[in-house]
C-alpha cells in the first residue's frame, strides 16, 4: 500500500512516519496527525452535490461521500474495503424555537445522534475500522465508557473482526453498555479508572496484535472531519459564523477544525466559521488552560454528561491549534445549565444526551456575555442520541436527579382509573 497520498507527522517534534503504518505515537511520545497531500484534489461542490443523489453506498455516506479528503484510496479499492454503512447525512434541524430562548435569531442543531449506533463516533468508527481492514488487521480494542465502545463493537461485528473492550468500574450509561454486549464485543470491566483501562488495552494491542481504536488513533479524527464538510453542504455551502460543540477527549473539536481548514485549503468554502468549544464545569480542563494561556493540566472529573467526563484529554495540543485557527474559544457550563438545555432541546421533539446539551447551554453563555452576536448565523452539534441515557431523563422529570434543579420538569401524573379525575387532569 505504498503511494497513499497522506502520511503520518508527529504533533509534538514534527517526525514524518508512513500512511499506513502500524503505529499510534511518535518514536518520541508525541501523538500523530494524518497529514492529507491535497495538492491534487479536485473536489468540488458540484461533484459533492452530486454524490447526494447516487445509489453508490460511499456517496451515500455522510463519510465517503468526501473520501478524498478523508482516506483517498480511489473508489475501487474503497468500493472493496471501505466499511461504509450510511454513517453521518445527519438532520440539520432548524431551531429557530431554541434560538429564542437562548438569544440567537438563526440557530441550526446537527444531530449526529442520528447516526447508526446514536453518535458522531460512527464517523471516526467507519475510518478506523476501514483502516484496520487495511493493515490485516483481525481484531480491535478501545477503552471507552460510552459512545465508543458501542460504535466500535457494531462496526468490528459488521466488518466480521473480533472487538475487545475494556471499561473501568463505576457509572456507565446502560444505553451504552447495552449496545457493546449486544453487539457481541469481548467486554472487560477491570478494577480500576478509566486511566487504569487505558494503560492496559495499550499494553494489550501491541503484544496480542489487536488494533487501537481509542482517541489516540489518528484515523478516526479523518472521519469525524466530515461533520464540518456535512454542515458547509447542509448550509448550500454558506458558511455559518459559529459552530458550536461540546468538548471531552476534544478529538471532535480537533477534526472539525481540521476539516474544515483542509475544505478552505482545495476551495470548496471561501472563509472559516468560528468555533466554540463547551466543557463542563467539572470537567474544564481545556476552559482551564485556554482562559490562563497555559498548557492542561489533568483534574478530577465529575458531570452528570459522562460522554464529556474526562479530566486529561490526549488530543489537547491538536485540539488548541484548530481552535486557535479558527479563531475560536472555549467556555464551560454547570450541570444544571445542561440538564435545563437539554429539557429544552427534548421538548422541542429534537432530543438528545446530556453531554450533546452542553451546546446550547454553552450557546446561551457566549450570547449572553456579548461573544456570539444575537444576529450571528450559529450552528450547534447535538452528539449523541437521547436514548443513550434513559435513566436520567427519567429522573430529571421526576425532579430526583441529585444536585440539579429540574427547571423543565414534565412528570407523569397519576390518576385513578375514573373518568372524570382523567378530564379534570386534562382541562387544568
Ligand atoms: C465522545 C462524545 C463527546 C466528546 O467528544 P470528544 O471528541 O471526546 O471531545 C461528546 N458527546 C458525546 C455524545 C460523545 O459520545
Ligand atoms: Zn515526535
């Protein structure tokens, strides 16, 4: 597979490696990039507009319908291995309702919960998996708690590959547990943290010969890129002035950005839109470091959006590079600020997971600390389906959520089974 057009380079020395090689860090540590040669990509809008009305799975991939920017393999051979499976091609909902209650006039909501496993990993997912395929790979591994671990065990069964996950001890979403042990992934709870889980499914890919889907591995931010290219094309190629995203591992931040500054680089979009990254409070490292102008610094995470519970975010460097060339910034919100946005984005029939709602707090903040502009076009990412974490919106609604203030409760109500206790319930 020599030839590729993209190579790997070191984030922290600068060390070139080869495209496809089998590796996660530079010689010296540092964690890679994939560097995409788009010297000759000839990508268009119109070639891009096109590929939406194809029967061809790769364009019908929300994904691989921009594979020259992504793993440019030439369609036949993609067309062979690529494990596309109509991942990304997400709603952009207008949400001019929500924007009036946080203050913008022209709010739009991309819900990459509306992808195959009910989160915008599928995107990182379809790369990484395609690229394991690629190596010869036969089986993979991750250490998540959430969202990752469901995508990687779908995709590893789909492409007939082994999946592996290890998870820590404590508090895991069911709606994600659930997926992993359904999909038939080898799943491994040690005794330990999440940092604990991490050390060791490093230690075990290199000695069993199992590939690493975890953060660290540069393919996935390639596919998450498409999130920013699907926004532009949703938009008629308009570029809006925000996006606006939650931020834990910040891989997510990272590749849009990426993305979006290589979609500048060929000509498809004429400037950049500016980005907003949204932590939480109890998980603010980034906020942190950004607001001081130093380097991160690992804390205790704790949040009720246990997607963006991360106190030490591997990609932090990439991460403050795209959001400097954006010319972004990061803000933080409290977990009662979430759930409440989150009530909101559900009861407009949206709907999506806590950690996806820090968006449209974070959106309320920055709007009303004068930094987004109430005229300014903004788009929000809504992350992760709403079904992810059934428990606690049961539990916000039954205002039992400990610590939250449930501003936005909607509990059910009892009634006997009479009638006319029914109409009077119905008339108050
Ligand atoms: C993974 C995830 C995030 C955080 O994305 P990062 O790339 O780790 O910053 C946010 N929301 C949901 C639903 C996720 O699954
Ligand atoms: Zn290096």
């Amino acid at each position: 597979m020599d030839g590729v057009s993209w190579h790997l380079a070191c984030v922290r020395c600068g060390e070139n490696y080869p495209g496809l090689e089998l590796r996660y860090r530079c010689d010296c540590s540092g964690t890679l990039d994939v560097i995409q040669d788009l010297s000759k990509c000839e990508l268009t809008r119109e070639i891009l507009d096109s590929r939406m009305a194809s029967k061809n799975p790769l364009d019908r991939s929300g994904v691989w319908r921009f594979r020259e920017l992504i793993l440019p393999l030439g369609d036949e051979e993609l067309e062979k291995i690529a494990a596309a499976r109509g991942e990304g091609t997400t709603n952009l909902y207008d949400a001019s309702t929500i924007g009036t209650e946080v203050g913008v006039e022209n709010l739009w909501l991309k819900h990459e919960g509306e992808n195959p496993t009910g989160s915008f990993k599928d995107r990182g997912m379809t790369v990484g998996i395609t690229v394991a395929k690629l190596l010869g790979m036969s089986a993979v591994a991750c250490a998540s708690t959430g969202n990752t671990s469901a995508s990687m065990a779908s995709y590893a069964a789909i492409s007939s590959m082994d999946g592996l996950i290890f998870i820590p001890e404590g508090k895991i979403a069911f709606g994600k547990l659930s997926q992993a042990l359904a999909y038939g992934a080898k799943t491994i709870q040690i005794e330990g943290d999440f940092d604990d889980a991490m050390a060791l499914v490093q230690e075990i890919c290199d000695s069993e010969g199992i590939y690493l889907l975890n953060s660290i591995n540069p393919f996935r931010i390639e596919g998450q890129k498409a999130i920013g290219y699907e926004i532009m094309q949703d938009l008629d190629w308009q570029v809006p002035d925000w996006i606006v995203l939650p931020g834990g591992n910040l891989g997510n931040n990272t590749a849009v950005a990426k993305g979006l500054l290589e979609l500048l680089e060929i000509g498809v979009i004429d400037r950049l839109p500016r980005i907003a990254v949204v932590q939480a409070a109890g998980a603010n490292p980034l906020y942190t470091a950004w607001s001081k102008g130093t380097d991160i610094q690992s804390v205790k995470a704790e949040t009720i959006a246990t997607a963006i519970k991360i106190g030490n975010p591997v990609s932090w460097r990439k991460s403050m590079r795209g959001i400097t060339a954006l010319d972004g910034v990061v803000t933080e919100v409290t977990d009662n600020q979430i759930m409440d946005a989150k009530a909101l984005v559900d009861s407009v029939g949206i709907g999506a997971e806590p950690a996806s709602c820090a968006t449209v707090a974070g959106i309320k903040r920055l709007v009303a600390e004068g930094v987004i502009g109430p005229d300014e076009k903004v788009v929000g990412m809504l992350t992760g389906n709403l079904l992810k974490d059934p428990d606690i919106v049961v539990n916000y609604h039954m205002s039992e959520l400990e610590g939250i203030e449930s501003h936005r409760a909607n509990a059910p109500i009892s009634a006997s089974a009479n009638i006319d206790d029914i109409r009077r319930i119905i008339r108050q």
